[in-house]
C-alpha cells in the first residue's frame, strides 16, 4: 500500500509541472507575439535621438565644445565623432547666437554623405567664457545610419 501512494504523488507533481510549464510556453509565445510586432524604425529613432543627446551632452560636459570655440580648432570634435559606431554619421554645427542662420563651424564625419532619409537632431546651448566675457552659441548634432 505504500508503494501506490508514493507513486501516486510522484504522479501528482509531474502533472503539476507539466502544467506549470505549459503556462509558462503559453506566456513565451504570447510575449514573443506581441515583441515581434514592434516597429524596428520608431525603435531605431528613439536609439538615434538618445545617441545624439549623449554625444552632445559629453561634448559639452567635458569641454571639449569650449575648447574648441575658444582656439578656434574642431578637430578635437572631428576626432571623437568619428570614434562613434561605425553605423552612425553625424554633423556637429555650431552657430554664435547672433547669427543662427550660418554656422561658424560645420563637423562632419569622414566617409559620411548627408543622404539620410530619418535622422536625429538635438541642439544645446553653449556658454563659453573667455577671461571676463561670456558668449552664447547654439551646438545642434544631427545623427543618421550610414548608407549602404
């Protein structure tokens, strides 16, 4: 008799794990369903915007954007967008307030084309101090994938 009981709940929690497995299949493939239909392009925009906001935001940060406006030398800036993923392109312009509709520098990065059909732009604002005076600038990123 004691052999049929033992064998008997032996039974019992197969059969609970079969079907604690068979919710946890039906959760997998529900949830593989609904990811599946996520729209990679809004996924890749939100990735874009976020990039160039990090760049942007190093960039000003760190100083080098000071740096830059203030020796009047942007190669430091050429050198850290091209350090960016090889996927990505960018275009670093930086406009003195008074004049906004012509930048007084224009980063591009190598091996770049500007023929993007979506793209991110982020723009920060830029105080630079030089002795006892403060200029503003406006810095805007644009960033794109690169073409095939």
């Amino acid at each position: 008799m004691k052999s049929f009981f033992n064998s008997e709940k032996g039974f019992i929690i197969s059969l609970d794990s079969m079907f604690a497995l068979l919710v946890l299949l039906t959760i997998f493939v529900t949830a593989t369903f609904y990811l599946g239909r996520i729209n990679s392009d809004s996924a890749s925009i939100i990735n874009l915007r976020e990039t160039a906001l990090d760049t942007i935001t190093v960039l000003d940060k760190s100083g080098q954007l000071s740096e830059a406006i203030i020796q009047n030398d942007f190669s430091g800036l050429r050198s850290f967008l091209n350090k960016l993923p090889h996927s990505l392109c960018a275009d670093l312009r930086i406009y003195n307030r008074n004049n906004l509709s012509v930048p007084e520098a224009n980063v591009l990065r190598i091996d770049c084309k500007k023929n993007f059909n979506d793209s991110a732009t982020i723009k920060r604002t830029v105080i630079v101090k030089e002795s006892s005076q403060s200029s503003i600038y406006l810095a805007e990123i644009i960033l794109w994938y690169r073409g095939e």
